[in-house]
C-alpha cells in the first residue's frame, strides 16, 4: 500500500488528497502543511511548501511513493528539484519548467516564438517606456507583474491615471516585491474565460474537459478579482474542433517549446483562455492545477488519481487511465468578510457536517483550522462545497441548498456560478 504527500494548504490540495485517498493502493496522505479539512486517511503535516529540506527529509523518513505539488511557490521554491536529486517520485514541474508560469515576460516571448495564439504585447523593465507603449495601444489596457502575484498581479487600466497608478504600485512601490522589476503592456481581450487543464508526462499529454472559473468577488462579476469563488464542469459551449485547436495550437506547441528550452514539463499545465466563436487566446499558462477548478475536476475523475499521477511522474502516463463520470460538478466558494481585501480570521463556523450529510455533497476546506474542537476560518477563501448532478441545474440545486446550512459572521460567496449566459 502507497504513502503520500500533497503539497500545499487550500481547497485544491483537499481536492487532490482526497481523490488521493479513495485509491485502493493508498492507505495514507499526508499534506504539507493542509488545513481544518484534513480526517481520516488524511493528515496534516506542519512543514511549509517551501520548506525544501524538511519536505525531502519528511518524504524520506516516511517512504513516500508520490508527492504531488499543489501550490506552485513549492515548484518555484525548488521542491521537484531536490525530490528528483534524491531520487524520490514525484508529480510537477521543475524550477526550469514553472517559468512558464512565474515569468509571465518568458511565458508571452514562448508563445510568440511557437505561434501560439495570445493577446499583442511588449515586455519592460523601465516604467516610462511601459507607459509610453500602454498609451500608445488604447483602452482598457492590461498590466501585469512579470513574476508570482497570488494571482493578485494583473491590472486592468481605463484611463492614463490608472495606468500611472499601476505602474507605480508595482515598479516603483513594488507591492508584489521583485515580481515587479519587469511588467508585461498586453491588449485587453474580449470573450467568455476557459479554463484547460492538461496532464504530461514529459512524452504524452492528456487534456482533460474545459472548465469555467468566476473571478470577481460579486455576482453577474461585478467588484475586484479574487482566486476564484466558484467553478464548473465540464463546459458545453465549447466543441470538439476548438478542444482540438487547443491541444494543437497552445497545448503542445507550449510543451514543445519548453522541451526545446531544456524546460521540459511534467505535470498539469493549465492555460487561462479567452474563447470567441472563431477565435481562442491564451490569457495566461499555470503550471499546477487551478483552485478552484480541481475541486470540480476531483469529482468528475474516473479514474485512480494514484496511478495516474504515478504514471505521469513516471513517464508513462496513458489516456485510457483518464475517464470522465456524465453529468456536472459545480464547486461554490465562501469567502471571509472583507475578501479579497483584508479580512478577519477566527470565526467559528456551523453547519459543515450537516451540510456534508446532504446527497453528493463533499466539502473541501481551504483557510480553515481547528482549535480546541472548534472550526474556524483561517484564509480568504474559507470552504469549498461541491455537488454533482446528472444536469448542470440538478448540480446548482444540490449545491446551494448545502451552502444555506452553513454559517460564519459575513460568509460572503456569489449565488450565480454556472449561471452566466451561455
Ligand atoms: P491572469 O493572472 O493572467 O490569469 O489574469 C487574471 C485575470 O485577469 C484573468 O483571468 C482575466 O480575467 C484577466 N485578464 C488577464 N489578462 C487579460 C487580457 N489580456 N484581457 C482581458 N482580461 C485579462
Ligand atoms: N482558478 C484560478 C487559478 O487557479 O489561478
């Protein structure tokens, strides 16, 4: 029977350890460092997901068979790095291959150089020089921190003083630190967002259905952007000629490309797209699973996440492991009071084992703890409830009526996901 080890601390890595732990040839999963959600077959571990030492001397000590990287700071950080020098298996991207993530400047020249389809731009490293090339390109303009911004690091801006402002914060004040000193001036794109995930080995690649998050905090996406407060899947208006197109045209000529670059990538690649009729953008690649998309993925999944994942570290991933239950999952997201801005922390939550009591209803945690007995909110982003449903309505209906039964002061989440017209 296999030990594992998942890294990270938010509803992802629960999702992850979860589908992890209904395996047959799994008996543990440990998560490094995990929140309030972890029982059972899982458990938590007090070591950070850049704590590279102690997470090669955990994984050691514990004969880990798979460690799969959930938060991508751990890839950044180095952690593929060390586990590959030790010998020890593990699922991920490399400090050579997150770059396309980490660096959105490196990420924009792969796509030019590999013609993949993406928004016009230029890279700077000087803030006047951005400026004058941000003005020279019209309204609404796109202003991104080249490096790591908790997803926090894209600015949209409608006029000069916007422009200015953001600059400023990111350049000059460099609120996201040194993920400042360059900045991506890219055109605003217009469409319905998509989210792909694709799994590779190295070799075989494995894409798996679309999926839709809701960025902004509010519904019909109104106010500021956050990580995420809800998703779905799979999505029906796309068709198979454009999931084609997709794996064509931005999926491998990405893989190529990094392979080309001595980048090669193993692990979930996951671009950001903008979808018109005749047209597919990538708005941006990640080069991990997105939160909260696998929320929904993890309940989809046909198939031994275990052994695909092995398969994948391992080099022979094939598709035949991957298969897809019919119907939807939709995943709705309570946020803390005052997220995505400041928020509080410690407010004791009610109603998440009755709420988890109701029919196809599993709740994945993100910023929670507990303390003495009692569950508390901990993070931004606070608990996950997911539901299938053989329809996408039967998925919503089941969803909300477990949201209903849970309660903290100032639960804030959107009442519309899966609804925006399609
Ligand atoms: P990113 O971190 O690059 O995914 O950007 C976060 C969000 O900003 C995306 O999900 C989009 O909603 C928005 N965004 C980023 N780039 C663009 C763009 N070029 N045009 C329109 N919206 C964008
Ligand atoms: N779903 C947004 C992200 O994972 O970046």
């Amino acid at each position: 029977m296999a030990t594992t080890l998942v890294i990270g601390n938010g509803g992802r890595e629960q999702a992850l350890a979860w589908k992890l732990s209904l395996s047959p040839s799994v008996e543990k999963v440990y998560v490094a460092p995990g929140n309030g959600g972890s029982k059972g077959k899982i458990e938590n571990v007090d070591i950070g997901f850049e704590d590279v030492i102690n997470l090669v001397k955990f994984a050691k000590e514990n004969n880990i068979d798979l460690t799969v990287i959930g938060q991508e700071s751990a890839s950044e950080a180095g952690v593929v790095d060390a586990f590959n020098e030790e010998g020890l298996t593990i699922f991920g991207p490399d400090k050579a291959a997150i770059k396309i993530e980490s660096s959105k400047a490196f990420s924009k020249d792969l796509m030019k150089s590999e013609n993949i389809p993406t928004a016009e731009y230029r890279n700077f490293t000087d803030s006047q020089e951005a400026k004058k090339y941000a003005l020279s390109r019209g309204f609404p303009i796109v202003i991104k921190a080249d490096g790591l911004a908790g997803g926090k690091g894209v600015i949209i801006a409608n006029n000069e003083e916007e422009i200015d402002k953001a600059l400023d914060q990111i350049m000059i004040k460099k609120i996201f630190g040194l993920s400042g000193d360059k900045v991506v001036i890219e055109d605003f794109l217009r469409g319905k967002e998509a989210s792909m995930h694709a799994l590779s080995d190295g070799t075989n690649t494995v894409l798996f259905p679309p999926s839709q998050d809701h960025k902004q905090i509010f519904d019909n996406d109104q106010g500021p952007n956050t990580g995420g407060m809800g998703a779905y899947a799979p999505v029906n208006w796309m068709d198979e000629d454009q999931l084609n197109y997709v794996k064509e045209h931005i999926v491998e000529p990405a893989l190529k490309g990094l392979k080309d670059r001595d980048r090669e990538f193993i692990g979930c690649l996951y671009p950001g797209l903008m979808v018109k009729q005749d047209e597919i953008k990538v708005v941006e690649f990640n080069g991990r699973f997105g939160d909260p998309e696998t929320e929904v993925y993890m309940r989809l999944l046909d198939g031994d996440l275990y052994e695909i994942l092995l398969a994948c570290a391992k080099g022979n991933l094939d598709s035949s492991m991957i298969n897809w239950k019919s119907g939807y999952a939709v995943t709705v997201v309570l946020a803390s009071p005052g997220y995505p801005g400041k928020y509080d922390k410690g407010l004791p939550i009610s109603g998440v084992s009755d709420a988890e009591k109701l029919e196809d209803i599993v709740i994945f945690h993100a910023g929670t703890e507990i303390k003495d007995g009692q569950l508390l909110t901990a993070g931004g982003r606070v608990l996950n409830v997911t539901s299938t449903g053989e329809t996408m309505d039967e998925a919503l209906a089941k969803v909300y009526k477990a949201v209903d039964l849970i309660k903290f002061d100032g639960m804030q989440y959107r009442t519309d996901i899966g609804k925006r017209p399609q």
